[in-house]
C-alpha cells in the first residue's frame, strides 16, 4: 500500500504554491505586484497562467536566443520541460540556472521593487522538481531558503520529504505547524502528510484515523483532491473495511485534478478484480485510461509504470498472459518515480518483476495449452515459447528475491500496510524457508483481528512448497473459511491451493469441493499454478468430436480422473466442462469454416474450451485489449492535447 501526497497546487499552471500569490518578501511586507516591467517577459507569464505551453515553450526559447542569460527564460523554459514534456533532468538545469541568474542580480533576498515573485516562483519550481526526482534533502534546503526570503513560512510543505526520509519526528512537528497555518492549502498538505507518517508508521488505526480525518475537511472545503479520498481508502482498507474503502475511491473518481498522482480508477478496478466482479472491473479500467490521460505530461515520470501494471494486473485476471507479459516488459526497465507517493522504489521494482513473473507464469501456462491443441510445426512453436516464458518467470523471481529483505517482506505479509509491496508474495520466487520465517514474524508484530486467514493463506502455500500436503490443505481450509467475502481471488486461490493438496492425498470429496469452489469463483485460479483439472472425458461418435477430444487428453489442464465427478463433453463443434451433479461450468463452440479440416476446427475448439473454461466471463473488446497493451492509448491523447494546444496558439480554439 502506498500513499498520495496532494497535487502541486493550480495557480499559475502548476508552478507556484497555493498561497503564493500572498506571498511577500520578508524584509517589505508592503511590496506591490512583484513581476517587473519588462514587456516580453510579462507578455510570457501570461501564456504560463493561460496553460499555453507551446507559445510558452516558444517565446521562452526566443528569450533565451537573443539573451542567454535570461532569467525569465529559462525559467519560462522549465516550466514547459516539466509540465508538457516531464523532461525532468533538463527541467531541472534552466529552474537552477534561472534562479542563479536572478540571485546573482537581485540576490537571495529581493526586496520589494524588485521582479521577486519570479524568483518565489523559481523556488516553487525548484523545489517540486526535486520532490517529483526523490532528492528530498536537496528539497528541504531550497524549501529552507524560501521561507527565509517569504513570508508567511509554509511548515507544511517540510512534512512530505522529511516523512520520505524517515525522520519521523520531525514531519509531525512540520505537519502539525502547517495546521495552525490560515492557508487552506497548508492545512491539505499538513494532514495529508499526517495520514502518510501514521500510515508508513504501520499504525493501522492511527492511520485511518488521520486519512478520514483529511477526508473529513476536505469535503468541507471549495476545492477537493483526489488524494484525501484515495489516501483514507488505503486506510480502510488496511482495517479490512472494504465498503467504506469502495465509497471513498468512488467519492474520489467524481473529483479530477489535473497534476494528482492518485487514480482512484485504477485503484477502483484493483478491488473489482479482487472481488471477482468482472463486468465492473472492464468499466473501472476503461475509466482508468480516461483519468491518466487526462493529466499533464509531466505526471508521466511519476504514474506510467504504475498505470501499465494496473493494465497487466486486470489482463491476468482476464487470462491474457502474453499481453499482460507484453506490458511488464516494458515496465521493469523503467519504473515510476516516488517523489508523489509514500512507497520506495525497491518496493515498486519488487513488485514490477513479481507481476512480470505472474504474467510469464500465466503465458506458459497458455502456449502450453496452444501446444496440446495444435500439431506439428505450430505445436512445436508453442512449447517453444512456453519454455522461454518460463525462464523469463525464473529470471523475475530471482530479480524479486533480490530486492525484498526481510523487512519488507514482514510488511508485504501484513496485509494492506504501508511499506510492502502492492501484489502478494510470491512463495515458490522468494523460498518456502524465507517465507516461513518472515511469516513468523507477521504473526507476532500484527495485533489486530482479522488478518489470521490471510496468514494460514501464505502458510498453505509454504506447506504445499515443502512438500507437507496435509498441512497445506488444512491451512487452504481455514483461509477459506475466514477470508471476507470480499477477497473472492484470494478465496480461489486457496482453494486451488487446497485442491492440489487434497487430490494429492487421495482426498476426493475434499479436492472435489474445492476444485469446484475455485472453478466458481475464479477459474483462473488452475492456470498459473499449472494445476491440471481430474476429469472424465466424453464424446460424440462424430469425426469432429472425437477429433476434439484426443486434442483435449492432451492438455496441461486436464488428467483423465472420473473419481471426483468432473467431465469434460464433446459434442459436434461444442465442448463444455461440467462439475459433480451435473454443475456446468462453461461451455465453446465454433462456427466450423468453408474448406476446414476435421483437425483444423478441432484445434480451434480446444483453444476456445480453454478460453471459456480456465478464464472469467468479460465483456473485452479486441479494442480495450489494444489499449491496454500498447496501441492507442497515452500517445493518442497526447497527440490531441498538442493539436489543441497549436489550436489555442493560432487563436483557432
């Protein structure tokens, strides 16, 4: 779990603080405006106020041609780097030099007939970029500066980076200052930043406590963030109050601000795949691109990776493994900046290359299945790629147990608590034996009730591993069994966990309810694992079903079994699975094509009996699949931002 801080604040297109415009300097209280006469720089603000950032980008650029030592105009400069680009670094060099410059003139302590709000201003930038670049001692002493040159100080802002490194005390202090401030904004950030410290505290109580109360004012106020919202349902969540938790991440969806870090889509879709609610969790996702595209550019650095793995994590509940591989390809080699949230980047790597290794796990599992109900050339391929995808999951799992000590793995099986990381512990990546004793450790330091069934989940999976069967279904059974109705996937998962243990043990009316369970709730659940469903196989005497049925014998999924009461049927161009007393789970058939071999429509039925029986029933569009993994999605709404933003400049919009 990991928490939002508050956006940078609107005024002036993202670059000054709230409050800065009340802003003066410390030796002349009485100042006037503070922006200087100078036309062409004035004339340039205004395209900076008015979000005009192509014309800003360009009359900065022409500044700074005729003048290399324009203030104003590397200053112009950044702010168009960081905002339309999120070119960071570059951003950052013209915010420093810009603030050189002025000083070198004016000085650290411009007095009031002076251009000095751009030179608060440049201190804003600075000091943001250095957040949003993790370089929060430098931060602080630009922060420092500030307040020595303006008045009033801004306690408030001190919190967040002092929190970030860890000096506890201290934030609080900074954060219960800005409380006592008169500015609103200083008041967001302070308690903003209290909701993060008692969080990453791992103060469950606490924490929710400070995030509702954060919640509390700011749905009091004129202006909301997203943020108070999202960051309270992180705390509900971590006392295991899942409606409340969905009520907050909804009442944050109707508040959009442009340069928040948060999108409650993304995490609203996050609980509807836990939930097994496949029809809300398509809708939440489709929202969730919506909502990110809709942000700056600049935000890019900060919430891409995080957007992408959102994306894989909904393909993998969907069963698309290659897909959802394709995107946590792309994320592990570049993964979010932290300087918006509370969570470090060793947490978030860790958790790119856990999705990555379920991802890959996942598409193994499907081209093995593409191999059994292919022939030939095409099978070989198959098995090919499953072998590959099955060492890029090895590759992962060891790059995940290279990053996660002791801990942080502590924290990640402590569920729902800051300072782990977002997706559960892998226990075949990271050893049984490590496992074990970490959980040994989260079973002591977690005092509050409830959390019991998600401990004997993990240690299911540590008996399975070790090879102790009957442990391993009688911690499945008590995970099930106390598990809220609301942790459906983990539900099926232990099941599946259990199911394998019994079957194991010759336990067939024990792995025959819990097969069942998990094929109910989530049949997903038997493929990454690699389970293989016991079942009798029937057919009709026609050379399409028969043809079918030798193709399905052959699937990783299925074991010839009739003792537990599943059946796979075949029946012309249609091939249903069906559980004991006759229970059927899900059912393909084709459309058989002019000119088609018996072999070749058989090969296309099995592929689609696995679609229908190991994965849940969404309503995905090939279109949403293509946003999802890659074609238009961000780029597309960037393309139209910068079209519209030429319109605005040419007088046209």
């Amino acid at each position: 779990m990991k928490l939002k801080r508050a956006p940078r604040a609107l005024a002036l297109a993202l670059v000054l603080c709230a409050g800065q415009a009340g802003a003066q300097p410390a030796a002349a209280p009485e100042a006037g405006n503070g922006l200087g006469t100078d036309a062409r720089a004035l004339a340039a603000w205004r395209l900076l106020e008015e979000g005009k950032l192509i014309a800003l980008r360009e009359a900065a650029e022409a500044m700074l041609r005729q003048d290399r030592r324009s203030w104003a105009g590397h200053f112009l400069l950044a702010h168009a780097l960081h905002v339309s680009e999120g070119q960071l670094p570059q951003a950052l060099r013209h915010a420093r030099e810009a603030r050189k410059l002025f000083e070198a003139r004016y000085g650290q302590n411009p007095t009031s007939d002076t251009p000095w709000l751009w030179h608060a201003s440049m201190l804003d930038q600075v000091a943001n970029l250095l957040a949003e670049m993790d370089r929060y001692d430098e931060q602080l002493s630009v922060l420092a500066v500030h307040d020595a040159s303006y008045d009033p100080d801004r306690p408030a802002l001190r919190a967040w980076p002092l929190m970030r490194l860890k000096r506890w005390d201290e934030a609080r202090r900074a954060a219960e200052a800005g409380l006592k401030s008169d500015d609103s904004y200083q008041q967001t950030k302070a308690r903003t930043s209290l909701c993060a410290i008692e969080s990453e505290l791992q103060r469950r109580e606490a924490g929710y406590r400070a995030c509702l109360d954060a919640a509390a004012v700011d749905r009091k106020g004129d202006y909301h963030y997203p943020e108070s919202y999202t960051n309270a349902a992180y705390a509900a969540l971590a006392l295991l109050r899942f409606d409340e938790a969905e009520q907050l991440l909804d009442e944050a969806s109707r508040h959009f601000v442009a340069g928040t870090a948060s999108n409650p889509w993304l995490d609203l879709m996050l609980r509807y795949v836990d939930q097994g609610r496949p029809g809300e969790a398509t809708g939440a996702m489709r929202q969730m691109f919506a909502w990110r595209n809709g942000q700056p550019p600049s935000l890019d650095e900060q919430t891409w990776a995080e957007t992408q793995l959102g994306a894989a994590r909904f393909l993998l509940y969907a069963g698309r493994g290659e897909q959802a591989a394709r995107i946590t390809g792309r994320t592990l080699d570049r993964p979010d900046r932290t300087g918006l949230t509370s969570a470090d980047s060793s947490q978030l790597e860790a958790g790119a290359a856990l999705i990555d290794r379920q991802a890959a796990l996942l598409a193994a599992e499907r081209e093995a299945e593409r191999a059994s109900a292919t022939r030939r050339l095409e099978s070989l391929r198959a098995r090919a790629r499953s072998w590959r995808y099955g060492l890029r999951a090895w590759t992962s799992g060891r790059r995940a147990a290279a990053l996660i000590d002791e801990p942080l793995l502590v924290s990640t099986l402590r569920p729902y608590l800051a300072g782990g990381i977002p997706v559960d512990v892998d226990v075949d990546a990271v050893g049984p034996g490590v496992v074990a004793g970490a959980l040994a450790r989260a079973r002591k330091l977690e005092t509050m009730p409830g959390f019991t069934p998600y401990f004997d989940f993990f240690d299911g999976q540590v008996a399975l591993a070790q090879g102790r069967r009957t442990d391993a279904l009688a911690f499945a059974e008590r995970a099930i069994a106390g598990l809220p109705r609301a942790e459906a996937l983990r539900r099926a998962n232990a099941a599946a966990l259990g199911a394998q243990a019994a079957h194991g043990l010759r336990r067939t009316a024990d792995a025959a309810r819990l097969f069942d369970l998990a094929l109910q709730v989530h049949p997903g659940a038997l493929r990454a694992p690699g389970l293989r469903l016991p079942v009798a196989f029937r057919a009709g005497s026609d050379p399409l079903s028969r043809e079918t049925l030798a193709l399905l014998r052959g699937s990783p999924r299925l074991v010839a079994d009739a003792s537990l009461g599943f059946a796979v049927a075949v029946e012309g161009s249609r091939a249903c699975l069906y559980g004991p007393a006759g229970r059927l789970y899900s059912c393909a058939s084709i459309d058989p094509r002019p000119g088609e071999s018996e072999r070749e429509a058989a090969s296309r039925l099995a592929l689609e009996f696995h679609e229908k029986a190991f994965a849940p029933r969404l309503d995905l569009t090939q279109a949403d699949v293509n946003s999802l993994d890659g074609s238009p999605t961000a780029g597309g709404s960037r393309g139209e931002r910068k079209f519209k933003d030429i319109l605005e400049d040419l007088g046209g919009a």
